[in-house]
C-alpha cells in the first residue's frame, strides 16, 4: 500500500465523519436522546440507514484498507444526503472511477428510520 492510498482512505474517513456530523437524528426520524457523545448521526445509524454492517461502516470511516462497491456508496450517499459533487468526491475518495449514475436520486437507496426499526423488529416486540 502506498503514502497516496493512505492519505486518500484518510480523508474519506474525514469526509465521511463530516458529513454525518451536519445530519440531526431526528430530520431522518430517530430520537435526538440526551446522551449523545457526537453531534450529528452516530456511526451506528448511518449502517443501519444505509443497510451495511456497522463494523464495516467504523472500518470504512476509519480508513481502513477494504473493498467498497459503487452500490454501497450510492446507499451511504443517500443516507449522507450527499448532493451530486459530494457524491462523486465520495466515489473518488474511495477509489471508484465512476460516481453515482446520471440523474439518479439517492431515493433508491434511502431507508428512512422507521423503515428501518420496522425490517429489524422482533416478532412479538411490537403492540399489534
């Protein structure tokens, strides 16, 4: 692995950490709590949102040496609420030489909270 590599897996964790800071629990549906350690989304949320695995999610912002597909990016970029340069600044951090498809909106990929607590639900767990 390189000195460039390094820096870039780097910055991507910055990028990364940056934009889930300026997300607030609640506008994606989550309870703001009252012991919140990190402003913004906790890494936790984002890899629920995004629909990948929370170590994977704290290793890719740690930067970390792991594979990402441009499918995973796309649905961490919804989560994020990455506009389009940001998106393409995302891919290229991440080594991808093509970002999101043309006119593509992350809604594909966007789970909002609720959608999520509900596929994660226990039977049982919930009033009926």
């Amino acid at each position: 692995m390189n000195e460039s590599q390094d820096a870039r897996r780097r910055e991507l964790g910055l990028f990364l950490r940056t934009r889930r800071e300026r997300i607030q629990p609640e506008e994606v549906g989550f309870a703001p709590g009252f012991r919140r350690r990190t402003p913004g989304l906790r890494r936790e949320e984002v890899a629920l949102l995004a629909g990948v695995g929370v170590t994977w999610y704290t290793w890719l912002e740690q930067g970390r040496d792991i594979n990402v597909s441009a499918q995973v990016l796309e649905a961490i970029a919804g989560t994020l609420r990455l506009d389009r340069l940001e998106s393409n600044h995302l891919y290229t951090l991440a080594g991808l030489r093509f970002g999101p498809a043309p006119g593509g909106v992350h809604a594909a990929t966007a789970v909002s909270a609720e959608d999520a607590r509900r596929g994660l639900a226990v039977p049982g767990d919930r009033d009926e």
